[in-house]
C-alpha cells in the first residue's frame, strides 16, 4: 500500500471497511455500474479497495503469526493488547449505532422520500415581511454568501447578497397597511471581477429563460405561498425552500470556480448561454423541418417532436444549468395540454416552435410536485463530489464493467460499432452535425489529497437524487458506454467477469432482466408477467396480455459524465428515447408474475367457470361463430435490438438501418380467418418507435406498426394504429385488429 494509505493499527484498518454505509447492504447489479447514481461511493471501486486491503490484512497477519514463533511472548502485554482491542471495538459498535441513528434522523430531509420539515412561517401576520427578509438573508448565509439590508422610503426595501463573483440585488415592496404583505419587485444578478468592471449575467439571452426570472419565479413563489395563510402553507413553502438552497448552492459552487480564474472566470456563468445559442440553433432546424414534413399550418405537436428529434433544451427550468426534456408519455402530454387550456390568457412567443406554451412546460415541469411521472429529463450539472469512472484502478481486474450481463453474439455486434456522435437523419439537418459546444473544464490539481477528483459536467436523470434513475436494458447501457468511454469497450469473458483476488462471480442473468427492474424492482424477478387491457369504449374484449421477460439485464441510469453538447445528444439520442418509450409503453398496464394474476381490476379469478351454465345466446353465438370471448390471449415479447439485421417485419424496400436501435414491441395473437368460418391463424403485430418513419394516413410519424398474417392491411388502417399507438394505447393495437377480423 502506499505510505498515505497506512493505517494507525490492524483494527483500525479492519473498522475502515465494517461501517454500516461502507458497501450496499444488498448490492445489485442494477447499480454495480459506473453511470449508477451512487457511483461518488462506487461500489466497484469500493470492492476494489477492500480485496487491496485484504491482501494487505492478510500479509500483515502472516508476519504476526511467524513472530510469535520466533521470539518469547510476554503473556501480560497479549492479555493488555487484548483488553485495549475490546475497549477500542466497543466504541466502534457505539460510533457505528450513533451513525446508524443520525441516518435515520437525516431521511426527512432525503430528497427522495419527499419529507421535510415545515417552514415556521409566524402565526400572526404583522411580522411576515420581516420574518421572510430574515429568511432571504438565512438562505444566503447558508450558501455561503454575505447579505445586506438597505431600508429605503416608500416601502421599498433592497438586499445585497454577495459571494465573491456573484452579486444578487434583491428589490422588495413591503406594504404595512390594511394587511401586512411583502412583494418580490426584481432580482439582478451581476458580477463584480477582479479588474473592477462588473457584467450582466444576462449578456446571452435564451428564449425566455434567464438566471434573473428564475430565481425571480422560485423566490416569488415562495412569498406567495407563505403569506397565503392555507393549510399545507408551510409544507408547500419547506419544498419552495429545497429548491432555493439547491439554486444557491450550485451558484457558489460556480462563485468559486469563477474566483480562481480571474476575470476569466466569468465562463462558469455565461457557458449556459453559449450552449444554448447552439442548441438552439439545432432545435429551429429541427422544428421546421418537422413542421414541413408534417404539411401542417399550426405549431408541431411537442410529443411528436420528441418522438422524431432531439431533446428539446430548457435551460434554467430545475436550476442555474441547463435542462433536456428527453420523452413525454401520452399522459404527461396530455397534462400540458390541459395545462395550456387553463391559462389561456398566457400566450406564447410568436416565435415558439409547438403547440405546449413555454411558459405552461416551465410551470408544470420545473417543480417536482407538479411535474407528470412520464416526463423524462435530464439536467446537466457541474458536480465537484462525483467521481467519473476512469478506469485507472479497476480497469487492471474489471476490463469492462458492463460485459458481465450480454450474450457474446449482441456483444460482438457492440463491438463492431465504432463510437458516434449524434445522427441527423431528418431532410436537410446533416449540416447540423458539425455543430458543437465544449463544456468548460478545469485542471486536475498536481499534488493534493483530491489530486484524483476535479470538476466534471454530468448529465444527472435522477432529478438531484429524487430517484434511481432511468431503468436501461444492457444494450442501451453499452452504447452510452461507446459514446463516453469509447477506449473501455473491450470485454471479458461471457457472463464470467474476473475480480481481483483470482475470484470469479458468475453475473449471467442471476439478477433478472430489465423489465423485472421496470415493473416489480422490489420482488423475485419472473419469467412471465401477465396483465389485462380494457378498451376504455369496449370496442373489443378485455386483452389478456402475457409478456415473455427477455433475457437481458437492467441497470439504473443515474448520471453520466459528459464533455461537450455533442455528447449529451448523443447519448440522449442513441438510447433514452427509445428506452424511455418503451418503459412508459409497459407501464400502461399492471403487470403481475405469472402465478398471482388477475383477470381485471377487482375482478378476481372464477373458481370452476365450467360449472356456470351457458345460456341459449351464448350456445347461438358458438354454432354460427360470433361468440365474443371473455378474454384474447395476446403474448407479447421484446426482442434485444439488433444493430445491423432489420425487422422481419419491415415491408417495402431495404431501409438502412437507424444510427440507433428501435425499440419494438411484439404481439401476437389468434384472429379469424378472413375467408370466414370458424378456423383461426396466427397473426402477429410490432409496434416500434421508429424516429426514421415519417407516419402514414393520419398518423404524425415517430412510431411505426406493421402487421403480419393474412389480415388485409391498408395504409389507411396502419395510420389509424400509429395514431392509436401516440395516444398511448400501445397495446390496444392488438384489440383493434382483433375487432377488424370479427
């Protein structure tokens, strides 16, 4: 070990690796990863360290051993040495318990269980203006910034908070009669540089979006709510006050980056503008096209968009950086659009590209108590306490921490893929690839203790740590892994993964696929899932779905280290929209292992159906072959995309393969014959999202359905299924087919 690492006593050296929180006390593979949300505690690089120690541990007990053959032992000091280690281990156990309670004390405040203590806001109203001035200056105090009250007449009341960079002006209007009310005027930040001139944070306009209007927004909204005098006021506020701390927080991490450069430092504040200048650019582009394509006169539909193109850039919606919304469900498009009807006097910018106003997505999607579950976004963050995976440690016994779950044939496919950048496949958007924004950086200290950490830009789908993350499958894992560590790409053996130490652990599959991940993370993974699908006009019966679970792993997007915008919509395009799109497709349903189905909500399962009597219609309906089942049987399985082999359902001319795999959904299911009569065939449907498809009859493109069998098939009708597919009936595709055969 090296001298830095050297521990006071053996003890002290075992105590380092029995902390409670050292190791997950029940590791799974989903997060044994370097883009896992946890990966500034590593579990690998944890792992790696504790068969070090070992060894270390291990040598040293050897030399113990061979002394105490070889010289006399003094039976007092044994007995003394003895004595101090229990003393020593019994405060140990008591740190340890101590840790343990102050954990639990401390999960009101994790982000992710959403408690928080409610903000004190004073029963009688004379002293909310001074109360909420006390809390602005507490807010800059804990962020580390110095604050200044300056009262003026006429009610107006400025406040100074400083860092060293960064300069917030904050103008408040305090009215004392009738009723006490205090109002957000203006907020402007500004930058006081070492040279002695100060500059606009605002020099680089984006959209309607701006450092000022939002922390302006977020401090409005809380004197808003603190001085509505309802029942959750003070709950609704503690949340407003999570958000304001995070805002502050990450603007003095920027504050003293900023401060170590000099008047340079000024590119940790404008880079979000400059990035947005050029994602910009590329979503006009985009839209237009998309508009064209679409022969439509009003603004382009936002999901369908998103279905087609890139993500769709929000900077300043969760905080001081910059935003993608990746995919929006059927169910979260439509909240906007209700959203949208409910605040029409809110009009957009002539210039807004879809049909959801800016300032309607700001609102809904910028507060996580407002935002739709199947709004997918990623926020790209400048983190000071991540630890990117560099494989300069592991990489000597974990060649590639991603090959331990993948079949060698989907592998190899993997590795014949050279690293890309992102594609732009609509017509007349190929220019747009040589667009590029690198991110700002800085150099790794030479000496130090953290000479092995710096600054790095991650792009976090965890939503500040409010969740895991994304669920990928291991295919979609590897090509993010291509886009980021293109030189790590090399593999082991298959489902046999070395660890240091000479020990092997066999990975394959032990840990259930990803859609055991997606559906039921909590419970023993199945081979089968089944659910039932109700037509909401019951047009059709109720489907009875049976999905295969494939054997492929899942993992826990959480964040993933990036260098420039070209990255980031490269991994945005090369995976999560498709992935995205088909989780929320399964989460249509509730999906039970097979063995604890039911067959409808609240419906249980009939204990001898074949003892209830049929009636005269029911035996009419089975002689002349209109009988209406109870249920269609539809097995439903999800193939391991392919790089290179199209779909053995695609019609029409050889298409090149997408730049990305499309996600497909196969279905298939018994329907009629269409020469009439009672026999039955086979028929199978794939529904895809597929950006290349530009949508046929009424459909809008993004996805794709194609049927095989001997039903006669229009292009008329594959619209109306690719419509029926947007509006998030993926599996009602099966029942509608199942009603055009009867």
């Amino acid at each position: 070990m090296n001298a830095s690492n050297v521990e006071d006593t053996l003890l002290a050296f075992v105590q380092r690796y029995t902390a409670h929180d050292t190791l997950p006390a029940h590791p799974r593979s989903s997060i044994l990863h370097p883009f896992s949300a946890k990966s500034q505690h590593a579990p690998l690089q944890a792992l790696q360290q504790l068969a070090d120690a070992s060894t270390t541990l291990s040598s040293a007990l050897s030399g113990y051993a061979s002394g105490l053959h070889d010289v006399n032992v003094d039976s007092k000091l044994v007995s003394n040495l003895r004595q101090c280690t229990t003393i020593i281990r019994g405060l140990h156990v008591s740190e340890q318990d101590t840790h343990r309670r102050v954990d639990a004390l401390m999960k009101r405040f994790d982000v992710k269980s959403g408690a928080l203590y409610e903000e004190p806001i004073p029963l009688d109203r004379d002293y909310i203006p001074e109360w909420c001035m006390s809390r602005i200056e507490t807010w800059g105090t804990k962020a580390g910034m110095e604050s200044f009250t300056e009262d003026k007449k006429d009610g107006r009341v400025t406040m100074v908070l400083g860092g060293k960079v960064l300069v917030i002006d904050v103008e408040l209007t305090v009215q004392r009669t009738p009723v006490p009310r205090i109002e957000l005027t203006s907020i402007k930040t500004s930058h006081a540089l070492p040279s002695g001139t100060s500059s606009g944070v605002n020099a680089l306009a984006e959209r309607s979006a701006s450092l000022d209007e939002m922390l302006y927004l977020t401090w409005r909204k809380y004197l808003d709510v603190v001085q509505r005098n309802e029942t959750d006021s003070a709950i609704q506020a503690a949340h407003v006050v999570r958000d304001v701390h995070s805002q502050l927080t990450y603007l003095m991490k920027l504050d003293e980056l900023a401060s170590q450069e000099g008047d340079k430092g000024i590119r940790w504040f404008s880079d979000v503008g400059l990035m947005c200048s050029v994602a910009e650019r590329i979503l006009k582009t985009e839209a237009s096209v998309v508009n064209s394509l679409m022969q439509r006169s009003q603004p382009v539909p936002l999901d369908v968009f998103l279905n087609r193109t890139h993500a769709l850039p929000l900077p300043y919606l969760m905080g001081p950086s910059m935003s993608f919304l990746i995919h929006l469900s059927p169910l979260a498009y439509y909240t906007l659009v209700v959203s949208q009807k409910r605040n029409t006097q809110r009009e957009a910018p002539p210039d807004w590209y879809f049909d959801i106003n800016p300032l309607v997505i700001r609102d809904v999607l910028s507060s996580r108590t407002t935002r739709p579950s199947g709004a997918t976004i990623a926020t790209l963050t400048l983190s000071t306490d991540y630890v990117p995976f560099n494989g300069t440690q592991a990489s000597e016994n974990i060649s590639d921490p991603f090959a331990f779950l993948a079949p060698s044939e989907l592998m190899s496919q993997l590795e014949s893929t050279e690293a890309k950048g992102p594609s732009f496949h609509l017509p007349g958007t190929s220019s747009l690839s040589s667009l590029d924004h690198t991110l700002p950086e800085i150099p790794a200290p030479s000496q130090g203790p953290n000479v092995s950490q710096r600054p790095c830009w991650i792009l976090d789908f965890t939503d500040g740590g409010a969740n895991n993350g994304i669920v990928m499958s291991h295919t979609r894992m590897k090509e993010i892994q291509r886009i980021v560590l293109p030189d790590k790409a090399s593999l082991g053996g298959a489902g046999m993964q070395q660890f240091p130490g000479g020990m092997e652990m066999q990975m394959m599959y032990t840990a259930g696929s990803w859609v055991d991940l997606l559906l039921l993370p909590n419970d023993p993974p199945s081979e089968r899932y089944i659910a039932t699908y109700k037509s909401p006009s019951g047009s059709h019966p109720p489907l009875r779905l049976r999905l295969k679970s494939p054997e492929e792993a899942g993992f826990f997007l959480g964040k993933v280290p990036v260098k420039s915008l070209r990255e980031v919509l490269a991994i945005l395009e090369a995976s999560l929209s498709y992935q995205c799109w088909v989780n929320e497709a399964l989460r249509t349903c509730d999906w039970l292992p097979e063995g604890r189905e039911i067959v409808g909500q609240n419906e249980p399962v009939s204990a001898n159906p074949e003892s209830e009597d049929a009636t005269e219609e029911e035996l009419s309906a089975i002689l002349n072959g209109s009988i209406q089942p109870a249920h269609v049987p539809v097995n439903v399985f999800i193939p391991t995309p392919s790089i290179h082999s199209p779909s053995p359902l695609d019609s029409g001319p050889s298409r090149q393969p997408a730049p990305s795999m499309p996600s497909r959904i196969f279905m298939r299911l018994q329907v009629r014959d269409s020469g009439g009569g009672t026999s039955s065939s086979s028929l199978t449907i794939s529904v895809a999202h597929d950006r290349d498809n530009h949508g046929r009859g009424k459909s809008m493109g993004g996805v794709r359905v194609d049927v095989a069998g001997t039903l006669p098939y229009t292009i008329q009708q594959s619209g109306e299924l690719e419509e029926l597919v947007r509006r998030g009936a993926v599996f009602g595709v099966a029942g509608r087919v199942w009603k055009w055969t009867t």
